[in-house]
C-alpha cells in the first residue's frame, strides 16, 4: 500500500510495489545491475496464529508460497529478530487474494502452521531467488486472527493497493452494518502504521543488510 511504500523509502533503498503496470521481474534485474544485494518484503500482515494481536511484529523463518516453502536468509532474519524487540520468528505465507474470515484464517494456521498472511512476500521470494539476492520479510500485524475484513475494505482496495473512497462508500449505503468493522480496521490500521514508522527508524539505511557480512 502506499503509506508502506511512504515508509520504506530512504537511502539505499529501492522501493517495488506489486503492481500490475509494472514488469517486477525487470525492476528486480536493473537493481542487480545497480549492485543492490537483497529484498525485503516489508510491510503489514494478516494474523494467522491466535497469540498474534494489531502491533506485533513477524519476522519471516520461511515464506510459504502455495504451501512450498522458501527459506529466508538466515543471518539477515537474525539480524531483524534481535533489532525489533518482541518479534516472531516464524513462517509467513504469501496468497494471491485477501483471507478475510476468521475461519479461513484458522484453517491457514492449522494446515500450513504459518502464523501471518501477506500479498507480496510470496512474489518477492521468486524474484529474489531468481537473481541470486538474499530475502527477508518483516511484517507488522495489522488485522488479528479472530477479526474479520468487511467487504467494504475489500472493494476499497485497488490492485495496486491504492484506496478507492467511492467504492468504501458505495458498499456501506448498501450494507450499513459494516461501519463498526470499518471503523475497528482503520484504529487498527493507524496502529499498524505507527510500528511501521518507529521500526523503519531502528531497522536504519538498508533494514540491516549493510551489517552482515
């Protein structure tokens, strides 16, 4: 989303968004050629496992794309755990279209044993393997497990993970009821982006790779 990519910006740092009018995989090649040495998937998460609440903070053991798993690099994962107080090491899974209800959330958990769910991870993990660069991912949960994404959030998000204010609009004149869930995801939403911001500012220029050797 935009205010991720806001976030991750600074020196040394080429930002990609998924986004369709782009080819990534020739991003992911030029950036070789520039020398840059890896690719973070950084940004906010679904929680899968129950402990997980708004705010806590997930660094990648693997990334599951279509249930196979891709390991992270070890020693930049290290570097990101003991720099983000708090964080789980765990296993991310990566899937093509939002998981909004709770009970899809749980059965995800029960059959990969990932504890968080993102849109991108899975797709940076192939570019970064396909060039040879190391690959980490660090998410902050923004929606926990038990709590469901109304439709009006959905429909409000363009593919590029831009926001749509007509489309949010339109959905809530017809189904009212979702207000008190809009309201919950945008508190939750404010929260998620204030641990993105103070966690940018510990992760430093380059999220920690300039450290490993």
């Amino acid at each position: 989303m935009g205010f991720e990519a806001k976030i991750a910006a600074g020196p040394g740092v080429l930002v990609v968004c998924r986004d369709s009018r782009r080819d990534l995989a020739n991003v992911i090649a030029g950036a070789v050629r520039q020398g840059y040495r890896g690719v973070i998937s950084f940004g906010v998460a679904g929680g899968l496992a129950s402990n997980l609440r708004t705010g806590d903070w997930v660094v990648a053991s693997t990334v599951l794309d279509s249930h196979v798993p891709h390991a992270t690099d070890a020693a930049w994962s290290s570097s990101l755990v003991a720099t983000i107080p708090g964080a789980t090491y765990a296993p991310i899974l990566g899937v093509d279209a939002p998981v909004a209800e709770p009970a899809m959330k749980r059965n995800l958990h029960k059959t990969t044993g990932a504890c968080a769910v993102d849109m991108e991870s899975h797709v940076m993990v192939r570019l970064a393997a396909a060039h040879g660069l190391a690959f980490a991912a660090v998410r902050v949960i923004i929606d926990p497990a038990e709590r469901a994404i109304p439709s009006a959030a959905l429909l409000g998000m363009g593919p590029d993970g831009s926001a749509n204010a007509w489309a949010v609009l339109r959905e809530l004149v017809t189904r009212p009821s979702q207000l008190s869930m809009l309201m919950r995801l945008a508190v939750d939403s404010f929260a998620a982006r204030a641990e993105l911001l103070r966690v940018r500012r510990l992760l430093g220029p380059h999220f920690r790779l300039a450290d490993i050797a």
